[in-house]
C-alpha cells in the first residue's frame, strides 16, 4: 500500500516524530531517555522556527497511522549545507518503499532551492538506511566514536553535494 505523504506542520507531528524515534531506538539500541529528551527539544524548537521557503517536513501515513518522516533544516544551507533529520519509518512499514519517498521528497526540495550540500549524521549499524542514503548519492565523509544515549556508537556523517 502507498504511503500519503503530507506536507509541513499539523497538530500532533512532533509528538508522533518523538515518539516513533523514542520507542525505535530504545527499543532496537538501548538508546536512553537522553536520546527522547534531544529529538524532543531539537525537533520543537525546528517546528517553532519553522520555514517554509528554506525548511521542509514530510509525514508518511499509512493505514491512518504514523509511517515516517523525514525534515530539511535550512537554517545553514548557504553555509554548511541543509541538514537533513528525524528520517525514521516505523518497522511495520520498512520494505514498502516510504523511506525512498520520503528522501525523494527532501532532496527533491533541496534541488529547488538550489542548495549546494545536504549533510546528515547518524550512526554506524542503520544498514539500510545507509543503503538508501548511498542510492541518493550521500557519501560518508566523516565518522567517530561517542559515548551518548547511553551507549557508545560510531557516529557518521554523510553529504550530498548538489552542485
């Protein structure tokens, strides 16, 4: 079944990006409260200063439920790049093809802008994931360890040069 995409804000959608982020990484990675309490802050305060000409938020439903999202943060995009986040599909929802739409989407905005780079940072293990963002052209360009979420991970960061 194919996702509904909607486009930007609407009442409830970060607590659902939150929540999705939350209940996965404890879930599949131990990932503490630290973890829920970052996404939370950092997500409200991107919706609070939300946008539309250099932001993007994209919400997948399926079965009238939460299937994904994934945002463009263009607060630094002539500078460092647009940072692409929250990009998270629900395991009941992985195989169908909504993490590829959704990244279509974001890059897709960002080529409209005429943003030079797209960034992203995430960690070693998110293989398939890491699948897509290689298939949209993403390199990684930087990794190291770090102790936080309570675990220690290998944290890696991705770009895409646009121009």
């Amino acid at each position: 079944m194919k996702p509904t995409i909607l486009q930007g804000y609407f009442p409830g959608v970060v607590g659902q990006i939150t929540e999705a982020h939350a209940v996965y990484y404890h879930s599949h990675w131990g990932f503490d409260v630290s973890f829920e309490a970052q996404v939370a802050r950092e997500l409200s305060e991107f919706a609070a200063a939300f946008d539309p000409g250099r932001d993007g938020l994209w919400v997948a439903r399926q079965k009238e439920r939460f299937g994904g999202s994934i945002a463009m943060d263009g607060r630094n995009a002539e500078t460092a790049g647009a940072r692409l986040r929250w990009f998270i599909v629900p395991s009941e929802f992985q195989g169908a093809g909504t993490g590829r739409q959704l990244i279509q989407r974001a890059v897709g905005f960002c080529r409209e802008r005429s943003f030079s780079k797209i960034f992203l940072w995430t960690f070693e293990g998110l293989n398939a994931a890491r699948r897509l963002y290689e298939a949209f052209g993403f390199s990684l360009c930087e990794k190291h360890d770090i102790a936080q979420w309570g675990r220690l991970i290998c944290e890696q960061k991705f770009e895409l040069n646009l121009q």
